[in-house]
C-alpha cells in the first residue's frame, strides 16, 4: 500500500523555517509545497533554494491554499497568534513553533479556534518527541527513580546577541526566557505537571527583555525544579532528574539527546543511548514525523505534546514574567480588554 505524502506549506523563511523544510525534504512520506513570507522576493528565494512549488507573498495566501495538508508556523513568538490563527481560520491544521504565543491568553484563542474547528494543533516542542526524552519519561513514570523530588535544567547562550537580533526585541518576543526557558520549563513540566507556586528573579536589558532568568518552581508534592535561562552567559545545558530512589542527568543538549545515564541506588549506572536508526537527537524530524502520524490518524492532538501541556507552559511563563516585570508591548491593552 502507498501512502500519500503529507504536503506541508511553510510559513516565514527566516533560520529555523530552512532547518525544518531540509529535515522534511529528507523524509519520504512528506512533500513541501508552499512557502509564505511577508515579501514577494523572500518568498521566491526560499522556494527557489528548496525547489518548493509555490510562493506568496502573504501569509493570508497560504493560509487558503487548499492543496496544504499542514501549515508549519516559524516567525518570532510575536506573529505565532496571528499567523496560526488566519491558517486555523482557513481551515488547515498547524504546527507552530516554540515558545507556543506571546502569553496563555493567545494560546488559549489558538487552541480555541483549533477545537472549534475540529483542526490539528500542535506547538512545535520538538523536545517532547525525542526518543531519548520518552524513554526518560516512562522510565520515571514507571517509578525507575521513584518519586520525583527535584528537577534542574538550564538553557544559556553567551551571544552576544546584538540589540537588533529578536532575542533582544521586545517587539519579537524576545528575551531568554520564551525562546530558551520555554525548554527546561517543559521539561520539568512534563514530568510533573503544572507547578503550584513560582518564585523567580531576572536581569532585565534596556529594551525590557530578561537577559538571565532563575526560577524555582514548587509542587504540592514536595518537588522542585531550579531552572535557569540566559542569553549573556553560555551554561552547561544540562539536566538531572533526582528521585526517591535515584536519579537521571542528561548532558549537554538536554534537549535533544542522544545519551542520558540512570542512576538506581545501589546499581552500577545505566546509560541509554539513541538509535542511530531512528534519527540523531537534534533532528527535527521527529517532531514532523509526530504531526504526519497525527494526520493520517485523524487524530487532532498529539498525545506527545497535548494543547493542555502547552496552555500550562504558557501559564507558567505568563507568572514568571509577571513576577520579573517584563511584557510585551500591546499586552497592557489586551489584560485591560480581558479585565474589562
Ligand atoms: N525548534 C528549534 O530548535 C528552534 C525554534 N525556533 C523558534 O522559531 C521561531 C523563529 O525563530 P528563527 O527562525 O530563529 O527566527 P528568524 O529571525 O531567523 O526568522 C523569523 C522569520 O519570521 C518572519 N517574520 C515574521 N514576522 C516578523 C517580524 N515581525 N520580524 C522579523 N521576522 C518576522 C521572517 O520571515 P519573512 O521575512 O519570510 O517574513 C523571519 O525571517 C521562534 O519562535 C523561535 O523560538 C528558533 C530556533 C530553533
Ligand atoms: O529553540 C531554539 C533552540 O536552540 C537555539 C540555539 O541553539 C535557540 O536560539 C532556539 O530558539
């Protein structure tokens, strides 16, 4: 039996949209047919390089483009809500790049459109469809560690990263926090839900973006999570998992490993390691590989990174910047809208 290829448009053409559309070209069962930019000549360039059939100047164009199966969203966290929502709106199903929106009030209107429509939603949290990371979480949710008491994970570049680049632009959503502590937030939210208080401090920049962010987060069970994120400073991108009975740490690339070592108390370590088969840790193929897998099974959600996940990261990140005083601009006006 054949299966026809999933036919994925893409949506902005900036670094990470090229890493994926060479990811998906790379996969038998996926065809990419469409890109959108917000210019006709950035458009054409990208189709030309990746040898993609049509071109549109305007996000709108691809958005009712019925010949796409799937739109993949790769512009700043600023344009996530409104990009994803005109493709919602048309009617295709949308996989949208981390950190999911601006805040949990736009995500909760994305998700809203998605489940209304009967669409599929996913952000694109490529972490949570690692081999290596599923294998790590059923391994705690069998108990290997027993009951999970702390979780620590950090995400740090040192840049620089110039006052134009997004990271530094409020008006791109920028800051450490949405583009690199959106990881270890999920990762410590994926294995134990949604946090009960949050502490946290940062070290703002001019423009009002957080430059290093640290946050303790606290579950009704005890645990913690000490996660820090930083685009000053260069950390050890590590992360560790300690139980009651022992402990997982992931190396550098937490996120997308390729190795991580159980330590069960009283057993000499254990290491698992990536199927070579199956990908390297870093490609993003497993995340595309999730979405096509969800189409064909008509499913609207994928089970790997569930909308309720996402919502609750998006709340997490809304409380931490509350507490560090950074937001974007327009978000005055929206929280008086939803007050009023
Ligand atoms: N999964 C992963 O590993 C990674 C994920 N990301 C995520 O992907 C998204 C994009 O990041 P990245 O590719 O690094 O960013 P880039 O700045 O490289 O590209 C973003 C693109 O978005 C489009 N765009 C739309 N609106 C704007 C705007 N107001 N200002 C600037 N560009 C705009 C532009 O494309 P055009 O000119 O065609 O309109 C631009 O090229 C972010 O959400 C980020 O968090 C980023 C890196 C890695
Ligand atoms: O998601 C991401 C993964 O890592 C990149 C850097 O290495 C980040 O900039 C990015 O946004």
């Amino acid at each position: 039996m054949t299966t026809q290829p999933v036919r994925w448009g893409i949506l902005a053409t900036g670094g990470i949209a090229a890493t994926f559309t060479a990811d998906l070209l790379d996969l038998p069962d996926a065809e990419v047919v469409a890109v959108a930019s917000r210019t006709d000549a950035s458009a054409k360039a990208f189709a030309e390089r990746f040898g993609i059939p049509r071109a549109y100047g305007s996000w709108g164009a691809l958005a009712e483009d019925a010949e796409v199966d799937v739109v993949y969203v790769a512009t700043p966290h600023s344009a996530h809500r409104e990009a994803a929502g005109l493709c919602l709106e048309a009617g295709r199903n949308v996989l949208c790049e981390k950190a999911f929106t601006l805040n949990a009030r736009e995500a909760e209107e994305l998700v809203g459109l998605a489940r209304e429509r009967g669409l599929f939603l996913m952000e694109a949290m490529w972490m949570y469809c690692n081999p290596l990371i599923r294998r790590l979480k059923a391994l705690v949710d069998d108990g290997a560690i027993g009951e999970v008491r702390t979780v620590q994970a950090d995400f740090g570049l040192s840049g620089p990263f110039p006052a134009a680049h997004r990271l530094r632009d409020p008006a791109q959503g920028g800051g450490a926090l949405l583009d690199l502590g959106v990881y270890p937030v999920s990762f410590a939210q994926l294995l134990l839900g949604e946090p009960s208080d949050i502490t946290a401090r940062a070290v703002l920049s001019d423009e009002g973006v957080d430059l290093q962010t640290g946050m303790l987060l606290s579950w009704e069970s005890g645990a913690h999570a000490l996660v820090h994120c930083s685009i000053i400073g260069g950390t050890p991108i590590m992360a560790s998992v300690t139980g009651s009975r022992g402990r997982i740490d992931i190396p550098y690339g937490f996120f997308h490993p390729d190795r991580f070592v159980l330590h069960r108390d009283g057993r000499d370590p254990e290491e698992f390691t990536a199927d070579p088969a199956a990908g390297t840790g870093a490609s993003l193929k497993h995340e595309a590989v999730e979405v096509m897998r969800c189409l064909r099974a008509g499913e609207t959600e994928s089970p790997l990174v569930p909308l309720d996940g996402s919502l609750a990261v998006m709340r997490t990140l809304d409380a931490v910047r509350d507490r560090i005083g950074v937001r974007y601009p327009g978000e005055a006006e929206q929280a008086q809208v939803a007050t009023a």
